[in-house]
C-alpha cells in the first residue's frame, strides 16, 4: 500500500519506519525542515533506540522517504495518516487541535481517488466528525473515509510496541472501504495475532483517553499508597507486588515515584477532564489524579530537603536524569522539570546529567542549571545525589567513586533502583519513596 504520514514526531517517525518494513511503501512528511534534512541525511532527529538503523534499512530499500510537501504523496496514498502534536492548549487544559485541522486543509486539496485518513495523533471524541467536515467544505468532490486509529507505543520501547502492539484499535464512521484498507495496513502484524478491534470512531477516540487516564489513576494510587507507608512503616515496593501478583490487578504501572510526567499523560488526562465536565459527566477520579499528581511533582522536593538537614540553600545538589522516562531524549512534562525549580525556588545551585535528555533540557529549564558529562563529574561536590530517571546506567554506580567525590554522601533514590541495606553499607545516607522507618 502506498501510505503518507503527516508529523515526523515520535508517533509520526516510528509508525512510517515500521510500516515501510512491513512492506508498505511510505512517505514521512514535517512542516519543519531541518526534520526532514537530517532524516534524508541519515540522522535521527528523535533518539529512540532501534530507529536509526530501521530507518536505515527502509530507505536503503527504497520503502521510505520523506518530504517537507505533503501534496503529492497524499495524491499518490491509500491511507494518510495524521500524526501531529496536539498538546494542552494554552488556558484551558483542552486539546490544541490546531495542528490537526490544518493537516485536514492540507490533506483535502491533495486527495486523488478514494483515500483513507486515519487520525493517529491522541484526539478528543468527535475530532473525527470535525476533520470529515473541513475535508467536504474544502474538496466537496473528494472520495475519502476518516477513520481513528489512535496509538498505544511507549517511547524508548516504540518500534516494539508498534510491530507486536496488545492491541489495534480502529474507529469507523460507516465505510467498510476503509475497514478493508485498515486491515490491509495491519495485515503483516496478522502473524503476532494482536486483536484488532474494529469500533465506531467516538469509540475510539475515547478508548485512547481513558487508556491513558486508567495508568494516570494506577501510578497515582500507588504514589499515594508509598506516602501512607511512609507514615506507618510499611514498604510500598513489597505493598505493590503483593497487589500486583494478583492477576485482576497487575504488576506493570505501579511504580511509586515523582509522579508522572512525559508528552501523553498530563495533556491526555487534562483533555479527558474538560472533555466530560464539557459532556455533564465529570471524571472525578481523573480530575483527583491530575490534581494530585501536579502537586506530588513539587511536594517530592521536600524529601532532598530533609536529606540535607533542612536546608539546601547555597548546596549544590546533583540530578541524575531528567527525561520523563528512561530511553527516550523527551523532555516534556518531565518531573525533573518541576523538582528542579523547587530546588532552585530554595536556593539550591543544580547539576545535572542525563545520557540523551541534555539538549532539551537547556531550552527549558532554568539558566542557573549546569550540566556534567556523566554521573561522577555531576556528584563532584555535591551535597545530595538524587535519582530522578531510572536510566539502566545509574543502576551500578560505584559508590566509593561518589563518595570521595561528593562533599556529602547522601542519595535520594526517587525510583527506589537501589536496596537500603546496599547504599548504607557504603556509609551513605539513603531516602526513597514509600519505605516507612519501621519496614
Ligand atoms: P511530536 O511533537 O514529536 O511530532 C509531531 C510532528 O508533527 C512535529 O514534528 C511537527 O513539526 C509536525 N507537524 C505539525 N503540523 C504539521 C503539518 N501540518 N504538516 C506536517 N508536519 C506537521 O509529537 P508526538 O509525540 O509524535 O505525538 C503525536 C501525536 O501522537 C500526539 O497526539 C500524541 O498525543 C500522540 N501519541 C504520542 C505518543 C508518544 O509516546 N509520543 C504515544 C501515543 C500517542
């Protein structure tokens, strides 16, 4: 099949690596150019391990290309794609779909035979009926179908995701056209057997939100489950696999830590709460959650300020990570964001370090921020260590090395990687998260 995607983002990129591997024959098309000239010059402009070399691999093959116009390629597919951001809108905590309705105008001046639009980008319900509106208005003789097909890959593990997915969710609004053009696009996957579940579009639409909304709700509980065993000496990581085992509940999403952050969660879980205060049926739990979750990003803060007497005022306190998650260069939302200006709020002088997430994080946060080449250089003089990404090479540290360099040996572990007994035997003072005195 021949496929245009619209947005070379995270979404965007991976989807058109993994479709052209598939065997279909793709097009990436970005606004932005510098995107799109580091990609026909062989550079990833996101890091996503694995990518590179698929992207490689399908435009060496002739599967994959890419193009700052999306005109043609739009003329030439079966099935274009939409895949472009829709952050928080600025205000009110909506859905900017902005970049969305654009592409429709966009895409409806191309369309050339019937064509499928299939709306990847995370979209409220009834984005689709809008987007189906502006392509009639502006190609009233255009033959298409806009279906939902909203995605479910996590950064840092995407290509994976996308090519053995739990599941391919695809919302239609009446054409069995596209089902069968659906169908074909997924077909190669046939052979893992992940369902496809074929709904109405507003279905779809809604199964991404409230997928999304459901792991916001599972973190937040346990954050608040560590906060009570901290308060009545129970250990929240034992609390979480005594749950977790139980085949209703789950092991995965229940994690206690700063909070969650990344470029889906926060803007989905928002969208979704003014979504159904809008629709008079109110998602008072979500609605919890994001409250309590926003907060918990500052309050976490409190923890490297006990475990340094009170006070960090003057300290310098070194972070290490600050991506959302590990394996991933994205920076939005990240909780590293919100504790590192309540460290400096309190006077705190900032170093961090992070594998992949640096350049990001310069364009926002703080100018007072410095940034090390690697973990010991960041801990040089430091008065706290603090773990704020669980990034696979902050797991072994040598501890000896830290100590001699830090002028303080003291470790907050906010994704509790490392066991207490571990830490203090190499003198350090350790805090983490949800492991009350007594446990
Ligand atoms: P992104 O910001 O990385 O990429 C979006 C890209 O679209 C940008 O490169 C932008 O330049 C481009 N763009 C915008 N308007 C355009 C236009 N008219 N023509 C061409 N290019 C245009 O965003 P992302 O993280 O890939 O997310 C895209 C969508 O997918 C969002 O709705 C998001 O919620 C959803 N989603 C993201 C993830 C994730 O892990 N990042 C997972 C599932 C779903």
């Amino acid at each position: 099949m021949r496929i245009a995607i619209i947005g070379s983002g995270y979404v965007g990129l991976v989807s058109g690596a993994c479709l052209a591997d598939f065997g279909h024959e793709v097009t990436c098309i970005d606004k932005v150019h510098s995107k799109i000239d580091a990609l026909r010059a062989g550079r990833m402009p996101i890091f996503e391990p694995g990518l590179e070399h698929l992207v490689e691999r399908n435009v060496a093959a002739g599967q994959l290309t890419f193009s700052t116009e999306l005109a043609k390629p739009a003329s030439e597919a079966d099935v274009v794609f939409i895949a472009v951001g829709t952050p928080s809108r600025r205000g009110d905590g909506h859905a900017d779909l902005s970049y969305v309705y654009g592409a429709a105008r966009e895409i409806a001046g191309a369309l050339c035979g019937f064509t499928v639009v299939a709306i990847k980008s995370t979209v409220p319900v009834g984005t689709g009926d809008e987007v189906d509106r502006i392509i009639r208005s502006v190609n009233p003789a255009a033959d298409f179908a806009v279906v939902s097909n909203p995605e479910f890959l996590r950064e840092g593990a995407a290509i994976d995701d996308f090519k053995r997915p739990d599941r391919i969710v695809v919302g239609l609004a009446g054409d069995e056209r596209a089902r069968d053009a659906m169908a074909e696009v997924y077909r190669p996957l046939y052979l893992n057997k992940p369902p496809l579940i074929f709904t109405g579009r507003r279905t779809s639409e809604l199964i991404k939100y409230a997928a999304n909304a459901f792991l916001a709700l599972k973190i937040t509980f346990i954050n608040e489950i560590a906060d009570l065993c901290e308060n009545v000496g129970a250990n929240v990581q034992d609390v979480a696999r005594g749950i977790g085992l139980d085949n209703r509940i789950g092991p995965k999403f229940l994690h206690a830590g700063p909070g969650y952050g990344g470029s889906c969660f926060p803007k989905d879980t928002s969208a979704l709460v003014r979504t159904a205060q809008d629709s008079n049926a109110p998602l008072r739990l979500v609605e919890t959650a994001v409250a309590v979750n926003d907060q918990r990003k500052r309050t976490i803060v409190r923890k490297v300020v006990s475990a340094c007497g009170g006070n960090v005022r003057g300290k310098t306190i070194a972070i290490l990570g600050l991506t959302f998650k590990p394996n991933t260069d994205d920076m939005r939302e990240a909780p590293s964001l919100s504790i590192i200006q309540a460290l400096i709020d309190l006077g705190a002088q900032v170093r961090a370090f992070d594998p992949e997430g640096m350049t990001q994080a310069r364009t926002l946060l703080d100018s007072s921020v410095s940034y090390a080449e690697g973990p010991y250089e960041c801990a040089e003089g430091a008065e706290a260590l603090v773990i704020v990404t669980e990034w696979n090479q902050f797991r072994a540290l040598d501890f000896g090395r830290l100590r001699r360099a830090m002028s303080s040996a003291v470790m907050v572990d906010l994704r509790n990687i490392y066991k207490r007994e571990e830490i203090l035997k190499h003198g350090f003072r350790y805090v983490n998260v949800g492991e009350g005195a007594a446990a």
